[in-house]
C-alpha cells in the first residue's frame, strides 16, 4: 500500500487525503483492469485493518518494529565491521591490530561525519527527496567548479580537499573527497599531452635509420634513453625502443615501445612502478601493489560498495 509516513499512526491519517488517492490511481495507471481490482481490493482491506486500531495498539506496533529493526541494524553493523577488519588485514599483512582499530576508527568518524551531513541537507529540504537531489547536484557542480580552480594552481591533493573542506563546510570530507578525486581524474585526461622531448628523440632514432644503406639486409635495435624529471621527490626515466628491419625494399618498423619507470614520494607513501609491471606505493614497510588501473578500480569499488551498504 502506498504510503509515505514512517509511523503506523502517521499511515492511518494519511489513508484519507486526497493526496492519499491521487498517489494510488497514479500507481495503479498503468495496471490492467484484473491488476487494478486486485490491487484495490488488498489496499480497502489494509485501510479497514489499520483505521480499527487504538492508538495504543498503533503506538505498540511502532515500537516493535522499531526495535526489529535496531535489531537487524545491529547485525548489519557487526558484519560490516568484520568484513572491514578482514579486509584491512589482507590488505596490510604487516600491520598490528591496534593499526587496524586506528584505520577503522578513522573509517567510523567518517561514515558518521556523512550521515550527520547528509541528514542535515535533508532536514533543510524539509525530507523532500527531489528537493535533497537538487540541493546535492548544485553543490556537485559548485565542488566542480572550485576543484578545477585548485587544480589550475597546482595544489597538492592534501592542500586542495583542505581548501574544499573550508570552503563547503555544509558537506561530509567524504563527498569531497570523492568529488575532488572524480574531477583531477578528468582532469588528467583532458590535460595529457605528448611528452616533447620523447617525441624529438623518437623522430631522432628513426632520422637515423632511414639513412642506413636500403641495399643491405640487417636488423638492430636503436634504444635511447631520457630522464623526464627528477627532483628530490620524484624521478621518472622514459625509454623508446624501436625494433626494426632493413630490407631491399627500404624501412619497415616492426616494434616500437615506450618503457617507463617511475619513483614518487607522495602523500600516502613513495609510488615505484614500470610500464607493464604495475604500481606498489610502500609506507612504514607495509606495501600494496596493483598491476593495472582495473585492479586499483575493482579495491576501490569494493570499498565503495561497502560504504554504500553503511547508507
């Protein structure tokens, strides 16, 4: 039966306002007439049941249903909080239990943090859910619009969900957060150029093969090697490989590979990888790795995925 108050007693007034009758024509409209007198007749006998209840009997089924579910809510919380730890220890094998309190802590602060955000953007909007989805989309694109501006002036990711936090203090560090994230990711893509210094040394390699002898049938391999950057905190080496083969007939490139190794030491630990070979970030002697960009997304929705059942 179509209803929208949370109490058994809010339901019973409700059942004869207009608004009432309008919501269930518009939910049985697109019934067939057989469906639609079912359907009738099930909500009729509801409708008799609860307008016979007392207000004690009405305020007693409130409360038992209301505990039935602390209850189930409980068991909920239980099994998040042994999936949780299970998967923490698999994670960081080389971390103690009392490491593992301390992420799971940071973990609960921020689920309740959000929670208390998210009702209050909710109690603004009167519980009108359209309203609560209109109010989330304009502070999604205002977000938007302020973690371009950081990202435009180069600010470390710590330094910029500071700033979002400040400057959107109505929402959870977890909406930002994820919203910054979500932005620098277009970001990056949109931002990617060639590198030019890669680029002028591959066109050098192949300037200098084209003028090997066509006539004589050889294969060799022209590596060169570049350091892109290097600082104290990062250093990235680029290698161009181009394996080709001479014939009669002139130039034919058979293989051609760009090979990178990266070390960076970034906020969460130092980032060491190979093109290839994947990711390990390494902090206080614990360490994970990710051999491709679809392993890191299917961790990092796993634990989307266990937020979204704390909800």
């Amino acid at each position: 039966m179509i209803a929208k108050e949370k109490t058994l007693g809010g339901i019973k007034d409700f059942t004869n306002t207009k608004e009432f009758k309008a919501l269930s024509e518009r939910y049985t409209s697109r019934m067939s007439r057989a469906e639609r007198r079912e359907y009738q007749r099930k909500e009729d006998k509801m409708i008799k049941c609860i307008s016979t209840l007392t207000p004690i009997q009405t305020d007693l089924i409130d409360q038992l249903s209301q505990v039935k579910s602390d209850a189930k809510l409980e068991e909920i919380n239980q099994i998040m909080d042994r999936s949780i730890s299970a998967l923490l220890v698999g994670l960081f094998p080389e971390k103690t239990w009392e490491d593992i309190t301390e992420i799971e802590d940071i973990f609960a602060s921020l689920v309740i943090e959000d929670a208390e955000k998210t009702t209050n953007i909710k109690s603004k909007s009167k519980g009108d859910i359209n309203m609560t989805n209109k109010k989330l989309e304009k502070y999604s694109e205002e977000v938007a619009t302020k973690a371009i501006e950081l990202l435009e002036k180069k600010l470390s990711q710590k330094q910029a969900i500071d700033e979002l936090i400040t400057h959107f203090p109505m929402l959870s560090k977890s909406m930002v957060t994820n919203a910054y994230k979500k932005i620098k990711s277009e970001w990056d893509k949109e931002h990617k150029k060639e590198d030019p210094e890669m680029q002028e040394a591959a066109e050098k390699i192949l300037d200098i093969i084209s003028k090997q002898d066509p006539k004589k049938e050889v294969v060799k391999k022209a590596t060169t090697e570049i350091v892109k950057e290097e600082r104290p905190q990062a250093k990235v080496e680029v290698k161009k490989e181009i394996k080709e083969e001479v014939k009669m007939n002139g130039l034919k490139v058979l293989e051609e590979k760009v090979v990178k190794t990266i070390k960076i030491a970034g906020e969460n630990g130092v980032y060491e990888g190979e093109t290839g070979k994947g990711i390990m970030l390494t902090k206080e002697g614990a360490s994970i790795s990710f051999g491709n960009e679809k392993e890191l997304e299917l961790w990092v929705n796993e634990f989307k995925e266990v937020f979204a059942r704390l909800g």
